[in-house]
C-alpha cells in the first residue's frame, strides 16, 4: 500500500514564560492508504498537536523538529498556497462535535456545494447530483430532506455522517477523524465506525483515527498508535497491542476500559431490596406519558410512553437506550425540569405535580442532577466554593458552615480544599466532574442523577469517576439513577438496568439477567452493537 501520511522524528515544543513546553518528542507515524490507524491517549498526551502538524496548523510560536510528509511533500515546509490546498483535498478533518463544526445558518446542500466547488470545481446540477451521491455514499437515504436541513434539524448520528460526505467532498487522500464517536450511542457508533472501515477498504482512502475509546479504536483498526506525554509508548498491529502489550501505560490503559463481557467493578451480588434494611423507595414513577406538542395538525412528539419506575435507597439503577429514545426526558421528569403530560412522579414520598412554591423549591433539594458537559455545566466566573455551596446560600446558610460543608464534600469526592478558590478553567475534566459530584452531595438528597457523567472522560479518569460513584452508592444513603448509552459502563456497576425503546420501558431487570440472558430483541440488538475489547465485530 502506498505510503500517505509519514511522520519522522516530530517534536513540537512550545516556548512559555518559563522553560518551553514539550508537545511531542521523537513522534514516528505512518499512516498507508487503504488502512485505519487508530492514535489512542488521554488528554493532553498530544494526539490533538499531531493532528494539527498533519495539516499544518501548529500554532504560530511552535517551535518544530523532524518531518512530516503528505506523499512525500514535507507539510511543515508548505506555503499558504500549498496548505489551503493539502487542507481538504490531501488532509480532510472529521471534528468530534459535528453540529459545532457545521455552519447553523446553511443548509447542508449550500455547505456541500461549497466544498465541492473550492475543491472538486463542481457547480450548479453537476454539484446537486453529487452532493446526493456523496450522502448515499455515507448511508443517507432521505438524501432530498438532508439536503434542505439545517445542522440543529439533524440528529447526532445524522450530522456526523454530513460531516464525514463534507470530508469526502474535498477528495481527500487522508481522513482524519478526531473523536468522531463520542457521544454516540452504540448503534450510532457501530454504524459510524462502520463508515469509516468502507472509506479505507472501498475507497482506497487512509483514516487516522484519534480517540479514547479503545475498544471502539480496536475494533475497527489495523494498527494503534499509542501517545502518552507527547511520546509514541506503543505500536503494533491491533492484535499485538491487544494481546500483547509491552507499555505499562498501554495496559493501564485497557484495565481501565469498561469492557461489556468483562465488568470493571464488583459489587455485592444482587441488587439492593427494601427487606435487606436500608432501601424505601427514593424515587416512583407510575404511568408517565410525556407529549411534546409539534405543528398544527403533526400531532407532536411522544417522548415517554406509560413509564414505569423505581429506586431504592442504596442502589444504582442504569437507565439504556439509544439516542431519542427517552432516557433524558425521564431523567429531566424526575428532577422536576420536565412536567409529566400524565401519570404520577414521586420523589422523598411527594408528588412532584402537587407541590407548589417553597414545598417545591424544599423537595429539590431532595433530587439532584450531574451533568454531562462537567465544565459547560460551572459557571467560568464563579469558583468552585460557589458552585458546590449554590443550594447552601440559597437556604441561607452563612459563609463559615457553607465553607466547611463543601470542604466536606470536596474531600470525599477525592478533592482537598485548596479546590475552593479555583476557576472552572483551572480544572481538568475529571476535577470538574468531580466538582460537580460534589454541589448534588452538598444537601445530602434522597436522589442523585446522573447523566451521562463519563462520556467526556479519558478511559483511566471514567474509571476513577465510576469508582467515586460506587463508593457513593455502597453507603445506602441515597438512591442513584444513571443515564447512560455505554453499556459497558452500565455493566459496571449498577445493581439494576431499565432498557427504554421509543419512549417505553421495554425490558427491566437485575444487570446481570438483562445483559447475559436479553429477552426483548432491541436489548439484543444493543448488545451486539457494544463495543467489545476481545474482537474486531466492525466490517465494511
């Protein structure tokens, strides 16, 4: 195979106040077309700085080393005039957040047709038929109604295939997908990972595929690639970095991914019961239907359809399902931000729908929420001593018991109190998140809700965060519900599991009955769609 992306001896450092930060060191990559390479690491170990030297956009104080050559034509060396052509047509870059990367205000036709334009020289008809073909080529059937969209009418698995037929219309040699699955769910990723294996195999093209999800990345690779501290640790086909690793940090790194036939943590076996001592019901949902009034005469949208649920103080129950299927409707419902159409939500023994003003305001502090976005979900002015202490001072509560309450908290969510006085931007995501476990403890509440708290997470820092919320758990203080699309994770640890399809509660049951013996076929179908670290199930 021919050889399109080849990285020599890269080092990038970056000068600073003090002494310059090295980015990466001695980087050796190659990357052949008609194959995927899959570049793992966590955070800040320079996966992002490779990709940025690959179409040449370090920034501009970078000081660099070594080559990095598209077919043989050294892109650190280029001129604007070369770069604007070897960005898009040589290196196209699949982002992580595709509706934040595609413009709000065009349609999908109108941003197609200005790739192929500046790239193919395709107009008029010539473009329309082949901005149809480019979305059939990424399994977009409804291709007439795509093409009028704007990115906010697309789905999340909708607009990452746009992003990728926006790559392809450039005609590039290389794909670079940089967290293209995350916060997909299984099938969503299944079916993107999929797509990207055909453009490798059908097309010819080569993809560099950059992520922490390690058991997605060995699913659909040849080889991984793995960057830790700005330095290649590890190399080898899948199988070898699968089989055999020779890094510590490479097997660090598997141990820590929540593999779906391999739970990462042991709980005590069976679920928690009311009998067993500590477990009255936290939280009930009889009957509950949610309808999202649509367009006269569309008759809306049924988000949740005769929902049934209960939670147990001192159990986690994981709530499942793909993407629309309802799991954040219920989770909104339950902390009082969606009212339920019809049916009855009980939190602490209280109607949600029959409280009003301060018994309302009361009882939330009975439920709370941790968000998916950790540092989106702080506010960037206020330092971490306010977040946590928001409901405290809301209760009036004074300065000394509100800073001793959160130093408290902080401390048991593995965080000291020289925390209280830093920014969100002065903390990483895993600080953030465990910040953010720390404000829904602050009032002791009956009910924590999670949703999604890993999904932005490094594999090693998830492990650690589900590690806290086990711990949390296993003190039979409150109940905890957790909204998931990773199954694997879900597996984990929760004592019970609810699978939602459609706004209804297909299949409910101990985790280890839904996940080893399934009895609804979409149970089945998400299962077989999970990630799985012992083979390559991904084909083009």
């Amino acid at each position: 195979m021919n050889v399109l992306l080849d990285v020599r001896g890269l080092t990038v450092s970056i000068p600073t106040t003090g002494a310059a930060v090295e980015a990466l060191r001695g980087v050796d990559l190659t990357v052949r077309a008609g194959e995927v390479v899959g570049l793992v690491g966590e955070s800040g170990g320079g996966k992002s700085m490779l990709a940025r030297a690959t179409i040449g956009m370090l920034p501009a104080r970078a000081q660099t080393g070594g080559d990095v050559l598209f077919r043989d034509q050294d892109v650190l060396g280029m001129s604007e005039a070369q770069l604007l052509e070897h960005r898009g047509h040589g290196v196209a870059l699949c982002f992580q957040n595709p509706r934040a990367a595609l413009e709000p205000l065009r349609t999908v036709q109108k941003q197609l047709a200005d790739r192929l334009r500046l790239h193919q020289g395709s107009t008029g008809q010539e473009a329309t038929a082949e901005s149809v073909r480019l979305l059939e080529a990424v399994g977009i059937t409804d291709t007439r109604r795509v093409l009028g969209s704007y990115p906010h009418e697309l789905s999340g698995g909708m607009a990452q295939r746009v992003m990728i037929a926006l790559c392809l219309a450039c005609d590039p040699g290389l794909l670079l997908a940089d967290e293209p699955t995350t916060g997909l769910d299984v099938t969503l990723t299944r079916d993107a990972l999929a797509l990207l294996r055909s453009l490798a195999v059908e097309q010819g093209r080569g993809v560099l595929l950059i992520s922490h999800d390690i058991a997605a990345a060995v699913e659909v690779c040849d080889r991984i690639v793995v960057l830790r501290a700005g330095e290649v640790v590890e190399e080898g086909t899948t199988a070898q970095v699968l089989e055999s690793p020779r890094s510590e940090y490479t097997r660090t790194l598997l141990a820590a991914v929540p593999d779906i036939d391999r739970p990462l943590t042991r709980r005590a076996a069976g679920p928690v019961r009311p009998e067993d001592g500590p477990g009255g019901v936290v939280a009930e949902v009889r009957d509950a239907h949610v309808r999202y009034r649509g367009r006269i005469g569309s008759g809306g949208h049924h988000a949740l359809r005769g929902v049934d649920l209960t939670v147990h103080r001192g159990e986690t129950v994981g709530i499942v399902g793909e993407s629309g299927s309802g799991k954040t409707t219920l989770a909104r419902m339950l902390v009082g931000l969606v009212k339920p159409s019809s049916g009855r939500v009980e939190v602490a023994g209280h109607d949600l729908a029959a409280l009003r003003g301060s018994r309302r305001r009361a009882l939330r502090r009975s439920v709370q929420m941790v968000f998916q976005d950790p540092l989106g979900a702080l506010d960037p002015r206020r330092t971490v001593l306010d977040a946590v202490t928001e409901t405290l001072l809301a209760q009036g509560v004074d300065r000394p018991r509100r800073e001793q309450r959160a130093t408290e908290v902080l401390r048991r969510t593995g965080l000291d109190e020289t925390f209280l006085t830093r920014l969100p931007h002065e903390l990483s995501g895993g600080q953030a998140q465990r910040v953010g476990i720390a404000r829904a403890l602050v009032c002791e509440p009956e009910l924590i809700v999670f949703d999604e708290p890993t999904s932005a997470l490094d594999v090693t820092v998830q492990a650690q965060i589900l590690d806290l919320i086990t711990e949390l758990g296993a003190d039979g203080e409150r109940g905890q519900l957790f909204v998931s699309h990773d199954l694997a994770t879900v597996r984990s640890f929760c004592d019970r599991v609810v699978v939602i399809y459609r706004g209804e509660v297909v299949e409910e049951g101990p985790t280890a009955e839904v996940f080893d013996s399934p009895q609804h076929p979409y149970t089945r179908r998400l299962l077989a769609a999970a990630p799985r670290l012992g083979g390559r199930a991904v084909t083009p």
